[in-house]
RNA sequence: GCCCCGUUCGUCUAGCGGCCUAGGACGCCACCCUCUCAAGGUGGUAGCACGGGUUCAAAUCCCGUACGGGGUACCA
C-alpha cells in the first residue's frame, strides 16, 4: 500500500495531562510508522498561547516514552513556527482566498438572529475591504460550491459539501494563526503522508483540505480517523469527566507493556484473536484498514486482566526489581524490604497481583513492624463469631504453645497450625492468619511466616489473644 | 436545529454473501483444585437495533427508521 515509507505524526495540544485516548493515537501512528518503516513525528499543537503552558510539554513526553513510542524528529513546536504560518495567510490574502473581517461573535449572532441564518459566520466582511489591524481576524473565503471528498482509510468516502462550511477564521484577533493554518502547513512542510487522529477531528478535515488547495501544496496526506475511545457514560474520554491520566495509571502499577497492549486491542485486533502479545507481533500485523469504526469502551478491567498476565509472565527476578522500584516511586517504602524475602515469595505475589498496588495489602504485613490494629481487632471479632470466640482462644493458645518450640520453617509451621485445627476440630488457619498479618486473606501463609521472626509472630498472636479476652 | 460518523453477547472484538445452530477474550455464575485469597482447569450466561428490499442464499450488499456519538469557537 505504501510505496514510499510514511510519515506520520503524533499532534497532540498541551492542554494538561496526556490521557488514555491520546495515548491511543500516539500509539496507533507509532505502529503504523513502525509496520512500514516509517517515521514517527512529534509535533506539540501549541497555536494557542494561552492554553500552552510549558509544564504541560512534560506532560506529553514523560507518558510517550513510558510508554515506549519514542518519536524519530520532533517534537516541534507550533508555537516557534509562526511565521510560517502567518506567511500563509499573508498568500491567502493576496489571491484573494482570505479576507479581513472586523465582525465580533456578538455581532454575528445578532445579525442571525434576526436574518435567522443558520450557517455560522454570514459572509459579512467577505467583499467589504475590511483592512487589516489590531482585533482583526482572518477568514477563508470557502467555496460556496462543490464538495471535499476525502477517501478514509478507516471509514472510506466521506464527503462535505462547501456550501455547509462557512468561512472560518484562519487568524485571530490577536495577529496568532489557528491549528488549521498550521495543520496544513506543518503536514505539508513535514512530509507528512498519513493523518492518523481521532473521529473528533473529522469534521475540521475538509477546513485544512480547502486550505491546502488554496496554497497550492500538492497531493494531500492520506487521512485515518479513528473511533473514539469512550467511558462508560459512552461520552468522549475527556479529562473533565473521566479519570484516565496516564501517570495514575502508571501510578497504580499498569506496566507500559500491559498498557500499549490494551491500547492496542482498541479499535483493532490483530486477525488471529491472539490478544496478549508482544508490541513488535501487533506491528507486524498491524493494518489500518482493518481499524473499526465504532467508538469502544475503556475497560479497565481488562486492562487489569491483562497487566496481571504481564506480571505473571514476567521471571521471579524481574518481578522483584519492578516491585522494588515501584515502592520506591510511590508512597509506601516498607520499612524493612528485604529483597530476599521478596525474591521468595515472587510467585505466590505474582499470581496475585494484577496491578503493582496490590502488592501493598499482601506484603504489609511482613516488611513492617506492626500491622493495623483495627483490622486485626474487627476480623478477629468477625470471625470469633462464625466460630465462637472461645474457640478461636483455644486455637491461639494451642498454636502460641506448638509455635514456642516446633522447628522454624514452612512445613513444620504447617503441621502446627492444622494439627491445632485438627485436635480442636476448628479451622485454625484462619484465626492465625488474621493475628499474624491482620487480614482475613492474603498469601498462603506459612512460607512468609517462616521468613520472619519467630519472637514476633509469637508476639503478634500474644497481641491477637489478649484482644479476645 | 444543521452537518458528519456509527450500530455483532454487559464490555472489547472475529465475521468482509453460503464454512454461523454467530467464534474468542474480559466480566459474571457454578464446579474442580486448595492453609485463606488468588492462579489454573472444566462448564455455563449473554449478541447480529428495527423494517423493507437485492439474492437460490444476508450478521455480511442497498434503502429507510430508531437509537447512540462527534462537530457546529478568534480550542485543538
């Protein structure tokens, strides 16, 4: 499909933080880029001074290189290209494709109010010789008649008649061009073959074709709208309604591998069904035609489903260098983490942990001194109930005796715990699991507590006992 | 309102005229396994929006209707 290898570019505003649905188109040029030996361009859309703010540019990059789509040039900035764009307008003007217009909102909308003209800006200006100063805007002189056929490669023709566009200002009041401006002449200016974006740009296309053509810049790029990725309102994901910073996913321990892979799965399948793999086979099959075209739900249980299989998948050692790092990024550093006891128990915290803040709960109890006491107290209570409290007193009583004096390792902690079970016919694994790590479930208990000490297991069940009494 | 786009299980999807009594995955439910919880295994639940065409044959093509979404700014 492509003779000459693309290049394709990633145009987000900086607006505040990078969210899940960008990411989603980050990454979808990304593999397009990738599949065909393309070139994959950052391009920061910040026509708009008053929205860019400089911390928002980190913003943008932090996510995309946690994620992994590293941009081969850029990223540009819209903002020191100007000149550019203004010498575009400067050319619209002169043959007659643009004009000065001096009309406010509120002038237009009171004059439609009253014409009862339905068509955005009425055409007011378009032959009045307004000229240019201060608060004066530029508007395209937009056919009245014909259509832009633009050919998608995801939702194929999609036609807009001219008469429906209304002249649209190219350059504000304040002397700054607008996106389209810059998008026809960045696209141009960079080569750009393939326009890969959200539905929600789709109607602003046949704006930047028109002016494309006006600008006499050849063949256009190729254009691919992709659906939306919506919440489960079904609306738009948009910052103000949903959570979906990417950062508070990084922050919950979503691994980037586990998050482009979703990403992936959005819009698109690759053609076997396989849905967990590895990024390089999504780019060897990736293939924009076969994108959907309906808007799909983020679904953050799956998300989670699959970041559990990535952890799982991962060798015990690497299980625990990420874990490690995520404590140290994040807001609970266990007092005592001892990397050893964490290289033990990998497996059994691998099966359950679908996302790094898991981990928390689980380990809790083994790298700080103390657990939480009202935990401990009310699950003691909670079940004191289900088995009557005595016996859950005799089975602490029984289990601190064996405990004193049995061998300090896994089996014969076993042994212990459900030969007290057995003798006083109650569940004994439970009560002890509650004294010693404060929750009612959690790892299986017996290797951790061999890693630990047994003066203060002993301890803890002293503490649990007395609570009873 | 107007313009544009869309519609297969609750969700993500496979399906591009016969292989579909519609397949997979997540979720959910049940059972097995089991020191709790998981993981794993087995089974189950549930869908082609509706109405007309075209065709020997339609989830697949066409036209309407309904519903949903996007856009309609001196935001991008």
């Amino acid at each position: 499909m492509a003779l000459e290898s693309p290049r394709v570019r990633f145009a987000p505003a900086p607006s505040g933080y990078l969210h899940v649905g960008s990411a989603r188109s980050a990454l979808f040029n990304w593999l397009f880029a990738k599949r065909f030996s393309g070139t994959f361009i950052l391009r920061i859309e910040d026509t708009n001074a008053d929205l860019a703010k400089p911390e928002f540019y980190q913003a943008i990059t932090t996510p995309l290189e946690w994620l992994g789509l590293r941009w081969d040039e850029g990223p540009f900035y819209q903002s020191e290209r100007t000149e550019k764009y203004i010498e575009a307008v400067a050319n619209l003007i002169d043959s007659k494709l643009a004009y000065c217009c001096e009309c406010t909102r509120e002038e237009i909308d009171t004059r439609n109010k009253e014409t009862g003209f339905q068509g955005g800006y009425d055409g007011y200006c378009r032959n009045r010789e307004v000229s240019d100063g201060p608060g004066i805007t530029i508007r395209f002189m937009t056919p009245k008649t014909g259509i832009v056929e633009i050919d998608d490669l995801v939702r194929g023709k999609v036609e807009f008649q001219n008469s429906e566009l209304e002249d649209f200002v190219i350059r504000r009041g304040n002397g700054t061009p607008v996106f389209l401006v810059a998008n026809a002449v960045d696209d141009a200016d960079m080569r750009i073959t393939h326009v890969i974006r959200g539905e929600d740009l789709l109607n602003t296309t046949p704006k930047v074709i028109l002016l494309w053509e006006a600008l006499d810049f050849g063949k256009p790029p190729k254009y691919a709208h992709l659906p939306l990725l919506v919440g489960d309102d079904r609306k738009k994901l948009s910052k103000r309604r949903h959570s979906v910073a990417l950062s508070d996913f990084r922050n919950q321990g979503i691994l980037p591998e586990a998050m482009t892979n979703y990403l992936a799965l959005l819009g698109w399948g690759p053609p076997d069904e396989k849905e967990i793999r590895p990024i390089q086979e999504m780019i060897d099959l990736f293939d924009l035609e076969n994108v959907n075209k309906s808007p799909a739900f983020f679904d953050e249980k799956k998300l989670r489903h699959i970041n559990g299989e990535y952890i799982r998948a991962l060798p015990p050692e690497d299980f625990v260098t990420l874990a490690i790092s995520y404590f140290e990024e994040t807001d609970w550093q266990p007092t005592n983490l001892n990397r050893q006891a964490l290289a033990i128990l990998a497996p059994d915290l691998q099966e359950r942990t679908e996302i790094l803040a898991d981990l928390k709960p689980l380990v809790y109890w083994i790298f700080e001194e103390n657990i939480p006491e009202e935990t401990n107290e009310k699950e003691l209570k909670k079940i004191g109930k289900a088995m009557q409290s005595e016996k859950v007193a005799e089975v602490l009583d029984l289990v601190i005796t064996q405990l004193k004096d049995c061998s300090w390792d896994e089996n014969s902690i076993g042994e212990v715990i459900s030969g007290v079970g057995e003798t006083l016919s109650a569940k004994s694994q439970v009560p002890v699991r509650i004294a010693v790590t404060g929750r009612r479930i959690g790892l299986p208990l017996y290797k951790p507590m061999a890693i630990l000490e047994r003066s203060l297991i002993i301890q803890r069940l002293i503490d649990a006992r007395s609570k009873l009494a």
